[in-house]
C-alpha cells in the first residue's frame, strides 16, 4: 500500500492499549541514511490559544504502528506522559 503524508495528516492516531485518541500525523522523523521512516511526530496542542506554549510532542516509534486503515492509524505504546494529553489546566502552575 501506498501513501502521502497529505493522506496520513487525516487519520487519527488510536492508542490499542487503552484507546485513547493521540491526534493527528504533524510529521515524520526519517534517517537521512537509510531513508526510513523512523516514527510519526504529533505535535502539541496550544495551552490558552498558544499564549502559554504547547504540551510536548509526541513521536510514536515506527516499529508501534500496528494497522494504518482508511480512517485511523493504530499504535500500540506505553502510556505517554500525561502532560500530552489534553488536560485541565492547573492555574497554579501558571503562578508559580
């Protein structure tokens, strides 16, 4: 099978281990050497509109990718720290 990033931008990432929703493909990392794909990169999300930054990237290990389907991606990884997830934000961490 054969795929764009363009087509990969539009499948949800869905983690197998606990089903949580990681996003959507931002990018890929690939070795400039032997021209692999070394994993798929989710960027982010803006805290406050992007005024506080963004929550850390996410890259999932090409080797976790278990299915890539018409409407999904299918992961199998550990739990990521939570801070990639969406979260409430905590006021007073921002004052600290």
């Amino acid at each position: 099978m054969e795929t764009r990033m363009e087509q990969l931008r539009q499948k949800e990432i869905v983690n197998l281990k606990d089903g949580a929703k990681l996003g959507y493909a931002d990018d890929l990392a690939i070795c400039t050497e032997t021209a692999q794909v070394k994993a798929l990169i989710v960027c982010g999300r803006p805290r406050l509109f992007g005024l506080l930054g963004h929550s850390p990237d996410l890259s999932v290990p090409w080797e976790d990718i278990r299915t890539i389907g018409e409407d999904t991606i299918l992961v199998e990884i550990e739990q990521p720290p939570e801070q990639t997830f969406f979260r409430k934000f905590n006021w007073r961490e921002f004052w600290k």
